[in-house]
C-alpha cells in the first residue's frame, strides 16, 4: 500500500476481502440461532424481502447462507414477539433494526410529490383511509384479505391492488400502521402504536443527524464504498453528497483510492486501522448469493470490485435468458466464481438444478466443486428437499464431479 494525493491506495484484493468480512461472507462469528439473525440484520441495517419462491425467499436464503442453523421462525419471532425488527421502505421492502426506527420518520412525514400517484389517490379517498384506520383501531389487527374488494371495480395498472389495500399501504407509507407480522407471507397490519416496544425513542432527528445516520448505515456494511453506493444503499436516505463531505472535513471518514479503480472510496475513520492492517481468514465454503443479497444489490459496484457483470433474469423473456431464471451468483473464497440457477420442486422433494456457469478464472475444481456440493445440499435441505437433480446440459465434467458428492 502507498499514499497518492494524500489518500491511501488499496489493492483490489484487500478492499474485497474487507469488503466481505463487513459483510459476514469470511470466517467471521456470528452468534447462532435468533441472536444471529439479528445481528446480521444490524450490520446490514436491512435486509430485503421479496416474493419470489422458487427456493426459499430471498430473505430467509440471505440468513441461511450466512447462518446455517438458521430456522424461520427466528425471524418471524423477532417481529412478532421480540419486536427486535420492523418492517419498511430501505432498499424496497426491508427488514429493518427496530432500534432504527426513528431515522425512518422523515421518509414517513414527507408529503408525496405533488401529483404523484400517491399524492392523486390520497387526496380522492381521505374517506376510504379513515374507515380502513377506524376498523384496526377496532377490531385489531388485519390483513388485506379481511377488507372486501369493490364489485364491477376496473382494473389499474398500480399492482392491481383493490382500494383497501391501496389505503393499507399508503397507511403504512405515512407511519399510521406497520406491519406486525407476517402469516404465510401476508402482511398483518395494525396501529403504530401498538406495534412500536415500549421505550423506543421516537424523536425526529435533525436532517443533520438522518443524513449522518445513512451514510453510517451503509459504511458499516459495506466497509468500503463510492459516494454511489452510499447514496443507494438505504433508498429513503436521499442523496448525503453534503454530509458526507462534512464527516470528512471533521475526520469522521476517510478517503481511499483501490488501484486499477477510478472512483474515490470512503472509509469510516474508526475501520481504517482494521482495514490496512487484518488478515482477513477467507474459508473454503461457497456461498450461494440470492439476486438480493446486500453483498451484490449495487449491481455497478459488483462489476468494479469483483468484474463480475449480473442481472436477475426472470424479468427477461425466457428466450433472451443467458444464465436462468433466478441465479445465484457463487463467492468462493474473494471471487466471484460464477452462477447457479436452482428449483425447489417442492412436490416431489427435489432441488433442481438448472444450470450451472462457471467464469473462466476459476481452474481449482479438485477443492471447489466439493465446496459447491456441500452448499447444495445444505440449500436442498433448507428447501425441505431430500435429493437434488442436475440438468442434463450441465457441462459432463462439472456434473461427474458434483454428482458423487451430491444429496
């Protein structure tokens, strides 16, 4: 390492292998059973759902790949019971340490843009949101399932949602409601009040204090980062270019240059000592990213650090798909090695696997592809899958030496 123009100059290697430690994908320890699932939380600040379910859902597989004694019901226990996390708008519909809740009440406070979507359906239907609210208030909490669709309704384009769900949800936006739970999915929603623990600090911050409390939030999972990735890690968060010039002014972070990489990263000042000086303990386990994972959602900062170029293709018509319809990019040890595209065939209790693509850096396979079997069935298992089939267009050499090690 050197200093250019008084910034210190990290290799590509090293700002990797932080960058992954930061995010527990090292051989970093993590509490086990419910108290790891929420310290993963924390660290990442969220983490995101989503509904798609052709294995385990992006959030739980996000947990499982780093927390192999990971159980569901540690999450929905923390939400429900514990009321450690809630749920809201981070980088899309998150999973957020309750903890944080308070630098979330901008975001909830800010009226819609004028002539929004939002801001249009707001103001014609006042009257259908004080009835959705006065009926929770009432009777409990509810789900969109227990409000009644309205006859001869048109479909809109806007999810298609029926008006009560709509009010639900721009509830939810506003801060009246959260989401207490989850059943099968669904959310449950009730009044703020009564879903909040007793004791959280509700206190608006300053626009000072949010804006620092961002750029924290994002440096602390990514260890590294551009003032992009900042500013795109918590979507709520608005652009913290100002702040963050400030934080740098007092000291509070540092600027890094990684060689062959154009951009400036940042640092959190206190992170430096270990950045320049840990070994990190890099293992021989793949990990099997979801397409959401907070390691690889910035999907430009991925290319920069890891040359490694990813969309999610099941939004693409299936005849212009080059990897699969929900793959999985594979980290193995500080790279990434390439993408797997797998199914839970939950009838039959089957793991399949559709494709497999390596990139062609990786040449280990005597170690790898016994590490990649290893990870496959511990994601067989986690789907409630006893065995696991392999395409038959999986390249014969890969397939042969997967297969004996193989559920």
């Amino acid at each position: 390492m050197a200093h250019r123009q008084s910034q210190i100059i990290l290799s590509k290697e090293r700002a990797c292998r932080f960058f992954l430690e930061k995010q527990l994908l090292t051989r970093t320890k993590i509490p086990k059973g419910k108290a790891g699932v929420l310290h993963v939380i924390d660290r990442f600040g969220y983490i995101q759902i989503d509904t798609i379910n052709v294995i385990e859902r992006s959030h739980h597989l996000v947990l499982h790949t780093r927390l192999r004694d990971y159980k569901q019901q540690y999450l929905h226990t923390l939400q429900a019971h514990d009321r450690k996390i809630f749920e809201y708008w981070a980088h899309g519909a998150s999973l957020i340490p309750m903890k944080d809740y308070r630098f979330y009440l901008p975001s909830m406070q800010r009226k819609p843009k004028p002539g929004s979507w939002t801001d249009r359906w707001t103001k014609k239907n006042r009257k259908l949101m004080k009835e959705v609210r006065m009926r929770i208030e009432k009777e409990g909490p509810l789900m969109p399932s227990d409000f009644g669709d309205v006859n001869g309704r048109k479909r809109g384009p806007w999810w298609d949602w029926k008006p009560a769900k709509a009010a639900l949800e721009v509830l939810f936006w506003r801060g009246e409601l959260m989401i207490r739970e989850r059943r099968n999915f669904q959310r449950v929603y009730d009044l703020t009040e009564r879903v909040l623990p007793e004791g959280l600090d509700t206190t608006l911050p300053s626009e000072e204090a949010e804006k620092k409390f961002f750029i924290r939030r994002a440096l602390t999972a990514l260890g590294i980062a551009t003032i992009q990735d900042i500013n795109r890690y918590i979507g709520v968060s608005g652009r913290l270019n100002d702040r963050l010039a400030a934080m740098q002014r007092t000291g509070e972070i540092t600027a890094v240059d990684i060689e062959v990489l154009e951009n400036s990263y940042y640092v959190l000042t206190e992170d430096l000592s270990s950045l320049l000086h840990y070994k990190p303990e890099i293992d021989d386990q793949v990990h099997l990213l979801s397409p959401f994972d907070n390691s690889i959602i910035l999907r430009d900062r991925t290319r920069g650090l890891f040359d490694f170029e990813y969309s999610l293709e099941c939004y693409v018509p299936k005849s212009k798909r080059k990897y699969g319809y929900f793959s999985l990019p594979i980290l193995w040890h500080d790279h990434l090695a390439g993408r797997i595209d797998p199914k839970a065939d939950r009838q039959r209790q089957v793991l399949l696997v559709n494709s497999i693509h390596l990139e062609k850096t990786v040449d280990a396979y005597d170690s790898f592809l016994p590490a990649l079997a290893e990870s496959l069935n511990a994601l067989c298992r986690f789907n409630a899958c006893e065995h696991i089939e392999l395409n038959i267009k999986i390249p014969k050499r890969i397939s042969r030496e997967l297969s004996s090690n193989l559920m």
